[in-house]
C-alpha cells in the first residue's frame, strides 16, 4: 500500500490549494472527494443546453500583482482565459425599493458614485473606504507580507463589528443599507460580523472583480491541473467514511470503497464538523469540544434558482444584481415561511460572454433559506426525493419571482424553463450539516482565537476550508495556503508570495 | 475567600467538559501542567465556560488564566459586574 505524506479529504478551493501548495513544496499528496467531479461549490451542471455555475459567480483581487492573483500564480494555476474582467463601469448593481446604486471597479470611482448619492455624507464615505484599506493591511495572508503581525490591529480588525464602524461614521440609514451589502457574502449580520472579515471581501470586489469566463469547473481544473504536475493525485468518487486514529494521531483514511489511505498528515476540506464526525476515536475530543461542536452556529441555508429567459430585461452579463427589501440585513436571515417573500436576492448571469441582442438569458437566481423548510427531505436520496419536495420548492421560488418581480415586472412570464435546488441539495454535494453556504457562522464570536484550524486535537489531523477562515473561493483559498503552511511553514511561503506581488507593481 | 457557589459551577463546568477527576481541581491547579489541557482545549473551555454560565469573556482576559483560581476571580469579577447575569445553578 502507498503512503502519502499528506492525505487530504475533499476537493473544494481549500483542498487543492492546500494540495498545490504542499505538491510544489515536494511533499506527497492524495486528495480524496465523494463526487465524480473535484471543486466542491465550484461545480457547474449542464441543464437546457446552457451551463450554470453554483458556487462561482464572481471573484476579486484578480488584478496583476494584487492577492488572488498572486496566489494563483505562485500555484502555478493562474490561465487568465478562466476568468474574464467585469464590467468596471458598474460590475456590482444594488437595488433597493426606492434607489440603485452600482459600484464601479476601484476606490476612488466607488467614493465618487458613492459621494455622489449621498452627497452630505462625503466625510463618512471617504473615512470608511479609508478604514477598510487600513484595515486589510494587517492580515499577512491576505497582504502577503512576511513581517511580524502587529497583533493589536489584528484583535481590533477582527472584534470589531461592522455596524459600529458604520454607525459610527453615519447614520443615514440608505448609505448604512449600501455599506452592508456585502454581507449577504459572508451571511454574518453587521453587528455580529469583524469588520475586518468584511474589509477583505470589499477591498478584494473593489479592487480586481472578476468573472468566471467558463464556468467554476475550468477554475478547478488549472488548480487539478497544477497538483498532478507536481506529482500530486486526485482521486474522484472517493467519499472518505473514516478517519482511522492510532495512539492520538491519524494513521489512515477509509473509503467507502474499500480503500484505506495512510498519511503522515491527514487534512481535510470539508465542513469541520462532517470531518470531526468522520474519526473512529470519539474519545480524543473533549465533552466540552463534541459539545462546542454541536452548537457553533451555521451560517444560512441558501436556495438556488437556475433559469431561462426570453428576454433579457437590460441584464448586463458583465454585471452582478443584488436586490434588497427595506427590511434591513440585520433581519435578513430571519425567515418566515417558504410562502412570505425573501428579503434579499441574488441574480448572476450564467454566461459572461452572452451577445448585445440575444434572444435568451441564462442566470442563477439565490436567496438565503433555512434548512429547517427542507429538513423533512434531508435523508431522502439526490435525485429521488419525492414530490412534495418539488412542491415546497416551488413555493419558495415563487415568491423569489415576485420579489425580483418588483424590479423586473415582466420576469415570471419571461421564464422558459428553470430547476431548482435547496439546502438539501447542498448537504448531498458538500457535507455541510445545516446545507449551509458559507460554513460555520463567522461571528466575532467564532472567529480569531476563537476559529477553528487548521491545528485539531488530533495532532496530524488539520483542517481547511471556508468554516476555518473566511468564506468565498478567495477566503478558501488563503485558508488552504494558511494550512499548507501549517505543514510547510508560512513564513518562507508569504515570502515568495511577497516577491510575487512586488514583481508585479503591487 | 472565594464564593462557594462560583467554585462548584467551574469545578462542574471543568470535571463535565474535560473530564478531570474532582480532587484534582484544587485553586493552585495550573491548567496546562496539572490538569493536562493544552492551547486548543483552552479555547474550548473558553467557549463552554461562556455557555455554561451565559456570559461572554473577554478573549484577552482568558489568555492571562494559569490556574483553577484565575477562573473563580475571572467569573466572580463577571458576577460582581453590573447587571451581569451569572448562571451558577448546577
Ligand atoms: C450559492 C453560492 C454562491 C456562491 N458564490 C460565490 C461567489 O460568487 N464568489 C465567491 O468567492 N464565493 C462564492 N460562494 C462561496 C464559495 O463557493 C465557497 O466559500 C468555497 O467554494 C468553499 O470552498 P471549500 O474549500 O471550503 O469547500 P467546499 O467547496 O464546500 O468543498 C468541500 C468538498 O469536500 C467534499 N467532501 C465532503 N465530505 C466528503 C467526504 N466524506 N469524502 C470525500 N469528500 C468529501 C465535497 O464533495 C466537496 O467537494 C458561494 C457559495 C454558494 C453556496
């Protein structure tokens, strides 16, 4: 039997980063997911002849020389042909009952859109954008610099809330609604989110946002593509069912199939709390560890509308729609009943490259929807679950049609075919418990020393992935470069980084 | 003189969450050398102390503990706060 050093299990953005990195650095690896396809939420699927993306939609600091760039190159992953830059005129369209207001590529043009909005609030934008850019200064994994953290502007970044910052600089209540859009990335309201978790998801939209020009799968395959030519193996329909524990430490990985894996490393990619249930030992954990596990809250299930229109309502393909009741993020992921009508949407174009005059317009549709409307399919089986299922879907989908409806009168109608998916669907393909879409709940109060990862309590046991930092591909990403360099070392690894960035003018 | 009710919720708290026998949880008990946790555990008892007793401690505080002691002062000065609302039923 062939031993790895480092078996890791699943294949999300965390995964093969981490894989890419630890291939590059000599070490042996063997990445093990479930499905027949590696990505995790990069998955694209094929329906009425078009492709649509779940969990890939757009991406920043994609700029030469600034993070993700510079991380993709440093990973030998980096095909520009992947992704394609969005419209830097307005690539972010923010609707909200009695106004719009689109972000345009980079600070200054922001300010000035912003500025000239809310004219009376100049003082306060300016001082916000400023606070965001300090703020991303002080994560080394993030900035790429190798010097010594200055710990006390981490702990103030990360214990922050977003809404004290905002309060504090405004309180004209359309500006606060503008600045805390982007929480509908993280699924963390603004009072319990780190400012600084929300600065680096602005900073990098900001700066270099980008689309994804073949969809997520094509993403995967430079990072698949990257580890096979350091000698690493992806192995695909491998759903890990154990985690063998010898003497404290891991020892092997089981199959399902059969296969038994030995590494001197275990890492895993999946939700943490799927991979904490995978050890055969319980008793290595703590009571108070199986029981913090049991409560860490969840960030919100997600339902996803995937569809055809005949017409394309001004839709740019090179731009992304956020719609927004009056109802406040802060009570966004409060819900009622899949029959009331959801307080925040998401509509993303499935192709970026969709022609002035076509005919018909593919998107994907999101709104945030718990578990619980779904929980009494949970166990049914992927692509059996019965028709009540189906029906209660349509409930939902329904009233995310009257809601973009309030936009876009003639939307319903418009509407050829779609298909739908729910948190349900999420738990088949990613493992995470509550069909969450961010992981964990990424409150203060779960994040810093309070985070998970990448070290266990299992020594050679580390995790990755979105639960463990920040959510979205490029917090997955810098979570897998963090827990590589767990094994590696992090320092030398920023410091290539470091040099990366700086040969390419940032 | 510590307040007897705090000594028995963290002596609870800490032979339920980590399984430490008892007579080893004495005041002078270092948690790492004498008890056995390590840093990860300490995060976890941070997490279910906050549970068990229904307020949150300042992470800064909690990486100044060393003993069982510096617990019963961190949660008595919690309970002596202003409208704190310490749970110390068992
Ligand atoms: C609807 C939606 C839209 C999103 N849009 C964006 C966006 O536009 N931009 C953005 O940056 N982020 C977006 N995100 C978030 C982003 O997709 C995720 O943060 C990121 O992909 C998570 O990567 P990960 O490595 O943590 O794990 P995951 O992608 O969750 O991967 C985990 C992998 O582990 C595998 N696995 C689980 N259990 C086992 C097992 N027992 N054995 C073997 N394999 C196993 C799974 O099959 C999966 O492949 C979106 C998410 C959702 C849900």
């Amino acid at each position: 039997m062939k031993k790895y050093d480092v078996v890791i299990i699943g294949s999300g953005v965390s995964s093969l980063t981490s894989a890419a990195i630890l291939s590059k650095k000599g070490y042996s690896v063997c990445v093990l997911e479930q499905h027949t396809k590696p990505g995790g939420y990069m998955h694209c699927f094929s329906r009425f002849g078009e492709r649509f993306d779940t969990g890939a939609h757009y991406v920043g600091a994609l700029d030469r020389g600034q993070p993700f760039h510079t991380l993709l190159t440093y990973l030998n992953a980096y095909d520009p042909s992947v992704f394609v830059p969005l419209d830097p005129t307005g690539f972010d369209v923010f609707r909200f009952p009695e106004f719009e207001i689109q972000f345009p590529k980079g600070y200054a043009q922001v300010i000035n859109v912003l500025t000239e909005r809310f004219p009376t609030e100049a003082l306060a934008i300016q001082s916000f954008f400023s606070e965001i850019q300090t703020a991303v200064q002080c994560f080394p994994t993030y900035e790429f610099s190798d010097e010594t953290i200055d710990q006390i502007s981490v702990m103030r970044a990360i214990e922050t809330p977003l809404s004290v910052v905002v309060q504090r600089l405004t309180k004209n209540a359309d500006l606060q609604a503008v600045l805390y859009s982007y929480c509908t990335l993280h699924g963390v309201i603004p009072s319990d989110a780190p400012f600084g978790l929300h600065a680096i998801m602005m900073d990098s939209i900001i700066r270099g946002p980008y689309g994804f020009a073949k969809g997520g799968d094509a993403f995967t395959e430079t990072l698949v593509r990257a580890i096979q030519k350091n000698g690493g193996e992806v192995h695909l329909r491998k759903r890990v069912n154990r985690i063998e524990i010898e003497n404290g430490n891991a020892k092997a990985v089981h199959a399902a199939d059969g296969g038994r894996y030995e590494g001197k490393w275990v890492l895993s990619g999946c939700h943490p709390k799927h991979t904490f249930q995978l050890v055969d030992r319980q008793e290595v954990f703590s009571p108070a560890f199986r029981e913090r596990m049991k409560n860490i809250k969840e960030t919100v299930g997600i339902f996803g509308i995937y569809g055809l229109s005949s017409q394309t309502h001004s839709f740019n393909p090179l731009k992304n729609y956020y719609y927004f009741s009056n109802q406040g993020i802060e009570n966004a992921f409060n819900f009622g009943s899949p029959n009331s009508k959801p307080s925040a949407a998401f509509l993303c174009p499935a192709s970026r490259t969709l022609s002035a005059g076509a005919e018909k317009f593919p998107f994907s549709l999101h709104a945030a929807s718990p578990m619980g409307w779904f929980s009494d399919w949970r166990d049914s089986s992927f692509g059996k679950r019965p028709d009540d299922y189906r029906q209660q879907k349509e409930v939902f989908a329904e009233q995310v049609f009257k809601f973009v409806g309030e936009y876009h009168p003639h939307f319903r109608e418009s509407l050829s075919k779609y298909v739908t998916s729910s948190p349900v669907t999420n738990l088949h393909y990613n493992g995470s418990e509550e069909g969450s879409s961010y992981g964990i709940y990424h409150s203060i109060q779960n994040t810093g020393a309070r985070a998970l990862g990448p070290r266990t309590h299992v020594p050679n046991l580390l995790i990755t992935g979105q639960s463990t930092l920040f959510p979205g591909i490029l917090g997955a990403a810098v979570a897998g470069l963090r827990t590589a360099g767990h094994i590696v070392g992090i320092k030398p690894i920023l410091k290539e980084l470091k040099e990366i960035k700086l040969a390419n003018g940032c | 003189m510590n307040n007897e009710k705090v000594v028995a919720k963290v002596n609870d708290v800490m032979r339920r969450g980590f399984e430490i026998p008892a007579d080893k949880l004495i005041p002078s008990a270092t948690l790492f050398e004498d008890l056995g946790l390590d840093s990860l555990d300490a995060v976890d008892m941070l997490v279910h102390l906050e549970e068990n007793i229904g307020v949150k401690v300042d992470g800064e505080q909690i990486m100044k503990v060393r003993t069982l002691q510096d617990i019963y002062t961190l949660v008595e000065n919690l309970a002596a706060e202003p409208g704190a609302h310490i749970k110390l039923d068992i």
